[in-house]
C-alpha cells in the first residue's frame, strides 16, 4: 500500500505525479484515511 504524507500544489514541479485525486473541501480535513486511486489502496497520513 501507497503511503501520502503531504498534499503539494499542483505546480510544486517535483517530477510526474502518480495520480490525481480530486477531494470535496470536507474531504481535505482528513487526517487518515485509506483510498482508492487507480485500484490501488492509498493511505492518506497528514500530520494534524
């Protein structure tokens, strides 16, 4: 399983991204949370 630790902007130009996930503005208060992306399980860990 993919682990995300931080959200970057979209133009961080830090290389080719491996996916694009669009939240709603509740969803980006979520500090754990396993999702799905390419049918790949992602664990999204932002720090609080």
């Amino acid at each position: 399983m993919l682990k995300a630790t931080a959200a970057l902007p979209a133009n961080h130009g830090k290389g080719k991204p491996f996916a694009q996930l669009v939240l709603t503005s509740d969803q980006r208060r979520l500090r754990r949370k396993v999702l799905s992306i390419k049918g790949e399980d992602v664990m999204v860990d932002f720090p609080e």
